[in-house]
C-alpha cells in the first residue's frame, strides 16, 4: 500500500519529465546554452496564433521532449513583446512566420532556422538537422562552394540567408537554385512559396516569373488564404530597394523594376517606393531633366501631402544645385506652404 500511495505522488513530476523544459528568460538562456556548450533553441511564437496554438501540444510528447531536452538549451520567445523586438533587431534577423524554429550558439550565432507544422515529424526534424549537422549555418556555405546544387539544399540555403538577411549570399543561392529548379515545376505552389518566403529581392528567375505570371500567384493565395500577392512583391520591391547593391542601380535599371511592378502594385505605390533612387540615379549620370521630370511625377502624387512634398523638395536640393533643381524645389515648398495641417489623431 505505501508502495502504491509513492508511486502515486511521483506520478506527477514523470508526467512533467516528458515536457520540454524552458529557460525563463532569454538572457538566462544564452547564459546557460554557453555555461553547457550547447545550442540554444529558440521557438519565435505568439499565444493568439492558432497555428503556434496547434504545435504546442507537441512540446508534452515524449520524442520531442527526449530530444529537445537532451541536445539544446530551450526558450519559449513571445513574438508580441519588446524582449522579441529587441533581439531581432539586435541579431539582424529577418523571420517572417511563426511558429519559427531558430537555433543559436551561445555567441548568438544562427546555426539553424526552420518553419515548422503541426506534426511530430516537423516538429523533430529542426533539432535532428542540427545534431546531424546537415543543413546548418557552419555547413551551407562550405557544401555550396564544394559544388553541391540540389535542389532540396539550395532550397534550405536560400530560407537560411533569407532569415539571416544576408542578401549578397541569398542572391548567388537563388540564381543557383532558378538554375536547377526543373522547368516544368515553375508554375508550381512550391516555385510561389520560395519567391514569398526565400527571396530577399527582385533581381532572379523567380521574381521574373511570377510577375508574369500573377493571376496563378494569386489563386495560391486566394487557396492557401495565408497573404496576398500585393505584400509579397511589395516586400519584394521593398528588399530590392534597400540591397547593398541599389545605390549603384543605373536609371534605366530603376525603370525597369519599376515597369515590372506597377502592374502589380499600382503606379502610385511602385512609384512611391522608387522614385527617391531614380531621381537620384539620374543626378549621379547628370540627367537633371529626368531627375526633375521624376521628381514632378511624384509631386503629382503628394499635391495633397505636405509632408510628402516637403521630403521631395528635401531630397532633391540636397542633391542638385542647377536652375532646374532649384525651381522646382521652390515650387514644391510652395504648393506644400498652402495646403492645411492635418489634424493629428490622439
């Protein structure tokens, strides 16, 4: 009988045994994933996102529970807080889904990022591509200068410097991978999948493709009701601008993109996002007509904006000091002295 009443109240703490244990906080967790010379697990998750809702259940099996626990150093990070804010920004990441699985060393260096479903299977193969040291950031870029190209690695690779943010690497991967992506698989969800969730810009076979090819993106949309096809080229549009290579972009190459994605887009937010680099690229080829011309372009769509006027009439004299620059830089702080402040909502 005691026998039995022992193995009852230590029913308890096994059922608890079988969870993975979570640091309490990030820092703790650092400390500790340094203090064993292991890496840290981090799960990017909100308590309202039904699908972090549906993975969470499988913390409590035991396979995970054996492996995570085992292997890493774990902490739980709430995407909603300032603690989640700060350490993206800190660490130069880019994650754009949850539930996301990173892995760090205990320097904050990336070792491993997976998105991650709700089975036990996805649950577990982030931890085991880390312990295999398969598809890890110690190994990507060795196994891609030895040569490798399939498309399953490349494919990992690119989600890996996307999440890093390190767009110089992610543009050699995603040409590598457009290269030995099979033609007949172009048209395919996957294809769309990897421009929303691999890509870093605009300048590769992918981007190509599926701007000409918008009205399927937007039936993966509409079937999956994940996005829409807007944001992502948007988002698109958006790392193109601000790559390390975009302050050396020719005119003509701003045009370009430009034309690609106003069909998209709209004129009005394609030309909101690139007007500012064309004019400039115009100034830098000592183009002052067409720097002026794509200045009162956008004049036109700021005629109801005051501040938007003023940062174009800023933008252009700091750059250009000709007659023509400075007329229409006059002109423009003049249209932007008449409008009426806009209230400013409490």
């Amino acid at each position: 009988m005691k026998y039995t009443l022992c193995l009852f109240l230590f029913l308890p703490f096994f059922a608890h045994a079988q969870e993975v244990k979570w640091q309490r906080s990030l820092a703790g967790a650092f400390a500790e994933a340094r203090r064993q010379d292991k890496v840290l697990f981090v799960e990017f998750y909100s308590p309202t996102c039904p699908y972090c809702q549906r993975v969470a259940p499988f913390f409590k099996e035991k396979a995970v529970a054996d492996l995570y626990n085992s292997a890493f150093i774990n902490y739980q990070l709430n995407v909603e807080t300032e603690e989640a804010v700060a350490f993206v920004k800190s660490a130069g990441l880019d994650v754009y889904g949850i539930p996301y699985f990173l892995f760090f060393r205990g320097d904050s260096t990336l070792v491993h990022a997976r998105e991650v479903s709700a089975t036990l299977s996805s649950v577990l193969q982030p931890g085991k591509m880390v312990i295999e040291k398969t598809y890890t950031g110690e190994n990507y870029a060795r196994r891609f200068e030895a040569g490798e190209r399939s498309e399953n690695f490349l494919t990992h690779y690119a989600l890996f410097t996307r999440v890093k943010q390190d767009t110089v690497t992610n543009r050699k991967v995603v040409d590598a991978l457009w290269e030995v992506f099979p033609a007949e698989k172009r048209n395919s969800e996957t294809s769309w999948i990897i421009l929303k969730k691999a890509l870093t810009d605009a300048r590769n076979g992918f981007a190509d493709y599926w701007l000409g090819n918008v009205p399927q993106a937007t039936a993966y949309e509409a079937a999956s009701a994940h996005g829409n096809v807007e944001n992502a080229f948007s988002r698109l549009l958006y790392g193109t601008l601000f790559s390390r290579e975009a302050g050396t972009f020719s005119a003509a190459q701003w045009k370009t993109l430009r034309e690609k994605f106003t069909p998209v887009l709209g004129e009005k937010e394609t030309r909101g996002l690139t007007w500012e680099k064309e004019m400039l690229a115009h100034l830098r080829e000592g183009n002052t007509a067409a720097a002026v011309s794509t200045g009162e372009q956008m004049a036109g769509f700021f005629r109801d904006d005051a501040p938007g006027l003023t940062y174009l009439a800023d933008t252009l004299e700091k750059s250009c000091k000709e007659k023509a620059c400075s007329q229409a830089v006059s002109a423009w702080r003049e249209s932007a002295r008449h409008l009426p402040e806009k209230e400013i909502k409490k």
